[in-house]
C-alpha cells in the first residue's frame, strides 16, 4: 500500500471519531512526507530537535510539527519559532525553558504533559502527582506562553491487549483529574495521545484523541535501536 493509501484509510477509518492522525516521519526523508502531505495529511511528529528543524525548511508552512520525543532543555531555542506541539514535556525546568523561548518569538506554543504509564524502564514522562504539584505551583502561574492542551503517554511494547487496555485506561484518568482540578473551564485542555500503529484501536476505544502513527504509513523505519514514541 503507498504512503497516500495508507493516509487515505486512516481517515476513513477516524471519521465520526474525536481522533486526529499524527504521521511519525522520524527517520524518514522529506520526499516521503511530501508523499503524506500530498494525501492532505498536515499534522506530522518528529522525535529529535535537529531532524525537524531539517525537515521544516523543505516543506509547507502550514505543517503542523509536532514533538513527541524527549526533549532536552537547550533543544528548545532550536524548535521555538515554528513547532506547533511538544507533546513530550515531562518536567517543570522543560516546561520554563519552552515559555523562556517562546517569549523570544512573541508566541504560546501548545503543548502536553508525558506521563510515565509503561512497564519499561526507558519510557519517560511524570507521575500524577508530580504534575499536580507541578500544576498548583506559583511558578507554573507564572508562564504566558505555554498552553496546557492535555497529556500524552507511550504504552508497553507488549502484545497484551489488556496490558495496553490498562495504561491507555490509566492515562484517560490521569487526563480527567487534570481537567477536572485544574482546566474545569478551558477549552484548550481537551488532547489524550495515545496509540501507535500497533495498538491504535485500543488507544482509541479508550478515549485517544491523537494517535501517533508511524511504520503503519511510512513502513519500517531503517534503526533497530531507538526507543519508539510512535
């Protein structure tokens, strides 16, 4: 099946659903996203700082560049201007270092907060209760120019429906206690992404609002060695 295909029955397999595809092109060539675009996909995620500001030079404007893996604090300056979600933050320092740089370009840059919900050791991401203490903090208060939009998990490499069926449950409720204490009143707060192209429909019947779909559209990726976010 060819890239715009795959795109094509992914789409006609989401309408009617609260869900948006993202198309992991992390390690995969321009040419190959130009492919997705082509097929009217926009939303698009990366897992390294310097692939994707590669990359965005070389397509569209109206890609939406989504981060989705671990972020290191002096990345940020180089993604600040142009990404238009960082899915993975997992700490406060990250989530001061994204505001610091999106204030240099006079913007707010959506993003969600990781959770660890896996039973492997090189997933990364917060416990609820460090996100609510990160939360009800007077220096979170403080950032104008991050947004809030949800959370986001990787679930285990794991062939266990009910394995996947517990985490993706887990971070459905970590997602409802936040709205619920903290972002009762904001519409913005409304994103769950979770699922990859082996566990989606899992991910979705359990409330996912964004899957991360990778190898499913673009095929095998050319590493063996990465730990996956999509």
């Amino acid at each position: 099946m060819s890239i715009q295909e795959s795109i094509h029955e992914f789409n006609d397999r989401l309408k009617g659903s609260n869900c948006q595809l993202i198309a992991v092109s992390k390690t995969h060539p321009v040419e190959l996203i130009r492919e997705a675009y082509a097929a009217g996909q926009r939303a698009f995620g990366e897992n390294k700082a310097q692939e994707m500001t590669a990359k965005s030079p070389e397509l569209p404007e109206d890609v939406e560049w989504h981060m989705i893996g671990h972020l290191q604090t002096n990345k940020v300056k180089y993604i600040a201007s142009f990404v238009h979600m960082i899915q993975s933050v997992d700490s406060f320092k990250l989530l001061q270092e994204i505001n610091k740089q999106a204030a240099k370009h006079n913007r707010v840059i959506n993003c969600l907060l990781q959770f660890y919900i896996a039973e492997e050791e090189t997933k990364f991401g917060l416990s609820l209760e460090e996100a609510q203490q990160l939360l009800r903090s007077q220096e979170f208060k403080t950032l104008e120019n991050v947004r809030i939009c949800g959370v986001m998990g990787v679930a285990t490499n794991t062939d266990s429906e009910e394995e996947l069926q517990h985490e993706f449950r887990t971070l459905r409720h970590i997602f409802d206690t936040l709205k619920q204490e903290f972002f009762a009143q904001q519409d913005d707060f409304k994103e769950i992404s979770m699922g990859m192209s082996s566990d989606y429909q899992l991910a979705i019947a359990e409330g996912s609002t964004m899957i991360r779909v990778g190898s499913a559209i673009f095929g095998n990726r050319n590493y063996t060695t990465t730990p996956s976010n999509s």
